[in-house]
C-alpha cells in the first residue's frame, strides 16, 4: 500500500481516503485484470479481519496462561484470571462468527460495542497496571450499530490505544465515542512522547486504522494533543453507524 503523505513534516496528517490509488497488482506489475484484483483484495480483507478479530485475541491469553502456571494458589486472582481467559475467548469466537458472517453478506445490529471496548480497555488496564484509560461515550451515540461498522471502530480503538501504549510509552489514554451533527467520532488522545517534530511515518497499525476509516466513508487524522502526546481522530458519517 503506498504510504499517504503528511500534509506538514511536523503537523496533522489528513488522510481522506484510498480511492485514487492504484491496484496493488498495477503497482507490482501483475495482472491488473478486475478478476485478479478484485481476488487480491477480498484475500486482504479476509486476512485482516482474521488478524484483527481471532488472532490478536488469542494471542493476547498467551501471557495470561503462562501466569496461570506461575500462580501460588490465591483462589480469588485465579477466578479473576480465568474470567480474564473467558473474554478474550468469548471475543475471538465473537470475531471468528463476525468473519463468517461478512464473508456470507449477512449483517446484523451489533448492540454490545460499548461494553466490548469496554472490556478490551479493562483487559489493557490489567495487563499493564501502570496505565489509566478513560472511556467517555456521546448521550448520542447509537445503542445499536450495524455490526461491520462496529467491528471497524472496535478495531481503530485497539490499535489506536496499542499505537499510544507502545509507541508513545504513554501512561494515561483517553477514548471518546461521539456524535456531532451528522458525523461521528472516535479519538484517541495520550499524554506519550508525541511526535515531537518528528515527520509522520505510518505503520501497518496506522495504516490499518486508515484503511478502516476509509471503508465506513471517513477520515484519519493524527496529529499533536492539546496538552501534548499524540490526538488521533476518526470522522465518518453518522448513517453508517445505523
């Protein structure tokens, strides 16, 4: 994927949308037939939606199995562990039906979003005690939304607060769920290390959160915290929520 161009070495970067960009296979000089591309990008699709929805979960008991086995026998951090095991499973089956489900053009009204960033940042927080995440949610926002573009903001959360946690080494993240007008918004600020006047040069995760943002019809846009750290900011419009 070509990487989108800063709009300032030191600034925001705006990132409206892939549109313009030409196949990957044009690009690499392969076959640009619509067939072939049309197979290339439903293949990175399913890849990404199996990353992003079992793998990362699964991954994510490793440690947490392995402090099992090192656990003296305190009966009441054991269940808290266990019940820890229990979400992130319940989550890669949830991700793994949400996989079959959009590979099946079915779609339904997803009405446990929030509670499952919740749980994801409550994971985070257990995992790194150090950090404090905060959670606010619009009065507007939608109770139920239509589960693709839910799946799209739960991922942009994830990797947005990962972005903030291991690269910025922030200890504090705040999340904000809102609806503004006819546009909705996620952002992400943290207190880390910033840019600080760095040129912006995205990675697989901001990429992804970029090509999520473009899918529900929006824009990414990066760029420096009011207090310092880092702001990230997803626009879409309110209709595609449901």
């Amino acid at each position: 994927m070509v990487q989108p161009t800063p709009k300032t070495a030191t600034g925001p970067m705006d990132l409206p949308g892939l549109a313009a960009e030409p196949s990957e296979g044009a690009r690499l000089g392969h076959d640009a037939r619509p067939d072939g591309d049309c197979e290339r990008r439903v293949r990175a699709a399913v890849a990404r939606d199996l990353h992003d929805r079992v793998a990362q979960p699964l991954a994510a008991l490793l440690p947490v199995l392995e402090d099992l086995k090192q656990d003296p026998g305190d009966r009441r951090r054991l269940l808290r562990r266990i019940d820890t095991v229990q979400d992130q499973v319940r989550t890669a089956l949830y991700g793994l039906r949400e996989v079959l489900c959009d590979l099946r053009e079915q779609e339904w009204l997803d009405q446990g979003l929030v509670g499952r960033i919740r749980g994801d940042l409550e994971t985070v927080v257990l995992h790194h005690p150090h950090l404090e995440i905060r959670l606010r949610v619009s009065p507007r926002w939608p109770a139920a939304v239509r589960s693709r573009a839910g799946d799209h903001v739960l991922q942009i959360v994830r990797e947005a607060v990962h972005n903030a946690r291991f690269h910025g080494a922030a200890t504090r993240i705040d999340v904000a769920l809102k609806v503004i007008g006819r546009r909705a918004e996620v952002v992400v600020t943290d207190d880390g290390r910033g840019l600080e006047g760095r040129r912006i040069r995205p990675g697989l995760g901001l990429l992804g959160i970029h090509e999520r943002a473009t899918l529900l019809g929006g824009r990414l846009v990066v760029g420096e915290g009011p207090a310092g750290g880092t702001r990230l900011k997803v626009t879409v419009p309110r209709e595609v929520l449901g």
